[in-house]
C-alpha cells in the first residue's frame, strides 16, 4: 500500500478497507455484513481509487461510510482513503498531478487555490454545515452587532471559518478587515483566549468548537454556515483530477454518487456513523452524534445546481478580496466544475 508524502517529507496515513475496519474492531461485524450483502451488487473489477481526506474531520464522514458500508463496491470502487493533513494547496496539488485520484474538503477553504487554476473539477457534494461563530457574553458579544472593534479567535488565519464569516459579517455591514481582528491560537486554546480576554469571540469548526464550548462558560452562537440564505447551501465538496474527468469520467460519476449515497445514510443514521467515524477521533461519539446532528446531509448538489453555488461562494469571496478583483465568478464556477453524471 503506498503512502504519499507532503513537503515536509511527513508521511500521509492510507486507510484501506481492511484497516478501517480493523480500526471499528468488533462494533463494526454489523457494518461489515452491511459490506457482504452490498458487494454482489458491484460488477466485474473494482476501479481503484485513492480518496484523500482528513481524518480528522467528522464532517468527511461519507467517506469511511462509504467503505465499510460497502457503497464503493456497489458503484464498482475499490477506494483506498489517504489521511491528508497538509495545506489545500498540497491536497490540491496531489489531485492535480493525480498522486491522488480525489479528495473531500471545504469549499470555503479550496476556492481560493483553485484561483491558482489546479487541474482538479469539483464534482458533487456531501452536506451543510461545519462552521460556527461564537461570541463571548461577558464580554458584551452576544450578536454579530457587537462584534465592531472586537478581537475574533480561530485556528487558522486561512481557515474556511475566517473567509465564510469574513462574507457574513461584511453582509451585515461590519467590515472584516478594520471593524474587527482575527488572532490566530492554537484549537485546544480558543476557550482560554476568550476567558482572558484576548478574544471576544471564536470562529472555528466542530467538534473542537462543541468541545470549547462544553468547557468555556459564556460562549454563545451568533451565526454559523448554514445562517439565513446559506440554509440550503453544501459545505464539503468533492473534487477529483481533471485527468480522470477526461480520460475515465465513469470513475468519476460513481465516485459521485457513492459520495451522494453515503450522504444520505449519514442523515438517516448518525449514531451508525458516530459508531463508524470513532476510530478515527479522540472525541466520545455522543459528542460525534451531537455534531452529525447540525448537519444537512441531505444536502448535497450535483450538476447545474453545484455549479451554481460554486458561482454564488466566489461572488462572496470576491466581495471580501479573497478572490482577485479581475476573476469573473461565472467563468471561475464554469472552470472548476465538471458535470460527471450526465
């Protein structure tokens, strides 16, 4: 089984079926007789396919779903998942040059670098949500009004919870780069930037942000990515090489639509996939399930309506200068998408 490698030479985890489902021990003999009813709906071989993600991201979930529910085999896929904790630009760029045949993320955090035009086609989609704004009550932040000449904490200058709250607050006529600060700590420490002053607020993903909160008195939601017009809106999309778009575009649609279904188990049973997911996390899976159940993942786009919301995102993005002012979002959205299922 082959590893890849980021640019600091560490070495990215592989998680073949038999690994994930070695990792589920004994709680997941119902998952694997899932698998064995599913794989005699897959005929001929299995079309192999490395699948990067982040281990770490709940939100990624339909992933080790889809293998140990045995909906890769069923779409005719033999997925190997690769653990990938680099930068977007890295994951990108390993699509690209197809060291990795596809990879699940934010599009709040790949719209910017594929501005930079990597050969990698957004295809489909698994759900909503992820992203959370939090304010501080004693502090005086209990909504997004207070925040002006406040300090917003996160764990990453160029996470997708900066650029998407960046949008929400200029929409609500705060502007994000002189009304307010963004002051970058380390995850585990958010609460305590806030207890001591140093922030007002906090913009960070789940769970790390459901686990400060447990912690962190005071802490109240103020908005999150599925706030107002962003209600029906996808969150992680799934990308796949341009090369496999021209050169083997069934790979990709069943790559598509094993995402898609997988999607759709996760809505119908986020204890299944707390169960599933918890390997892979430190986090209890009641937290896990608590998580799953802010989500929408029945809401997934593909096709024209993906293409769509790719165009309103970069419209977005270009309003707060994350995008150049001389990209076009309609041309930008044409570009980076692919339609693989018609």
């Amino acid at each position: 089984m082959h590893s890849l490698q980021n640019r600091d030479g560490l070495e990215s985890k592989t998680w073949s079926r038999r690994k994930l489902l070695r990792a589920a021990g004994a709680a997941g003999l119902a998952g694997a007789a899932g698998i064995a009813a599913q794989r005699a709906t897959a005929a001929g071989p299995l079309r192999p396919i490395k699948l990067a993600w982040n281990a770490n991201a709940i939100c990624l979930s339909a992933a080790p779903v889809a293998i140990e529910r045995g909906i890769f085999e069923k779409h005719g896929l033999k997925v190997e998942l690769v653990n990938f904790a680099g930068s977007t630009d890295q994951l990108l760029e390993i699509i690209a040059t197809s060291k990795a045949d596809a990879g699940l993320g934010m599009i709040h955090r790949w719209i910017k670098p594929l501005e930079s035009g990597f050969d990698v086609k957004l295809v489909g989609s698994s759900h909503g949500g992820c992203s959370r704004l939090v304010g501080y009550a004693p502090a005086g932040v209990k909504e997004l009004k207070h925040l002006k000449g406040k300090t917003i904490a996160v764990s990453d200058l160029n996470s997708p919870g900066k650029n998407f709250f960046s949008v929400l607050l200029t929409k609500a006529g705060i502007d994000p780069e002189r009304d307010v600060s963004w002051r970058q700590f380390p995850g585990d420490m958010l609460g305590l930037a806030v207890e001591k002053g140093e922030a007002q607020a906090i913009a960070d993903g789940d769970p790390n942000l459901l686990l400060v909160q447990r912690r962190t008195q005071g802490l109240v939601d103020l908005a999150s990515n599925l706030s107002g017009e962003y209600a029906a809106k996808t969150c992680c999309v799934l990308g796949v090489s341009g090369a496999m778009v021209r050169n083997d575009r069934p790979a990709a649609a069943a790559l598509t639509r094993a995402i898609v279904e997988a999607s759709d188990f996760i809505s119908d049973n986020p204890a299944e996939t707390a169960r599933i997911f918890s390997p892979f996390s430190k986090v209890p899976e009641s937290e896990l399930r608590a998580v799953l159940a802010t989500l929408t993942h029945r809401s997934h786009p593909v096709g024209k309506p993906l293409r769509d919301e790719i165009e309103f995102y970069a419209r977005d993005f270009k309003q707060v200068k994350v995008l150049k002012p001389s990209t076009d979002p309609a041309r930008f959205a044409a570009h980076v998408y692919a339609d693989v299922l018609s």
